[in-house]
C-alpha cells in the first residue's frame, strides 16, 4: 500500500562482555560488529532499524553462548542477527545472519583477551 508505514528492520546485535575491561565494556569482536552495523546497514537512515542488543553471558568456560542466542534468536524473532567472529553458525537457522570479520591486525594475540 502506498503512504503506509512499514515496520523498521529489526537487527539483533549478540554483545559479550569484554574479557579485560569486564562489563559493562563490549568486547572487541562485540564493539568491531556494533559499528559495522551502524556503519554499513543503518548509515543515517536511523528511523528504519531497530536494534534489539542481547547481552550474552557465558556462565563458565565450558557454556556455549550459541545455546543462549539460539534461544533469543527463537524467541524474538529479529529479521537479522548481527555476530562477532563466531564458528558454527548453522545453529543459526530461520534467520538471517551477518558475522563481522576483523583484519588480523586487530586481533589480539590471545583470544581471552577479546
């Protein structure tokens, strides 16, 4: 329909806590994807986007923090999921997803310290 306004896109965007600063500090692969989204998908078009943030914790080193953004993912149904680097993203089925690479300068020698 002409002159109706549509829904903005919903864009969930999966943030860790960073393993140095400690929250409320996103990590590295957390902010790098947060400002790619803003850079390359809302650009000024502010009122056209949504951005839904999933706080992701992982309870101890052997949680696996794509059972909990498979659950939200799920759940809230976003249009798109915007990640860090993350592996094995077939979990991620039944929505969209955009996994944001850093160069290989950016990436810290030790990955704790993402």
């Amino acid at each position: 329909m002409e002159g109706a306004e549509s829904e903005p896109t919903r864009i969930m965007v999966a943030v860790n806590e960073s393993s140095i600063k400690g929250y409320p500090f996103p990590s590295i692969s957390s902010r790098y994807a947060f400002d790619w989204t803003l850079q390359k998908i809302v650009r000024s078009n502010i009122s056209g986007f949504k951005l839904l943030f999933l706080h992701v914790q992982v309870p101890d080193e052997d949680g696996d923090p794509k059972e909990q953004i498979c659950y939200e993912v799920k759940r809230v149904r976003p249009d798109l999921l915007v990640l860090g680097e993350v592996v094995g993203l077939a979990l991620f089925k039944g929505c969209p997803v955009v996994t944001i690479k850093r160069k290989a300068d950016e990436t810290p020698l030790d990955p704790v310290d993402d």
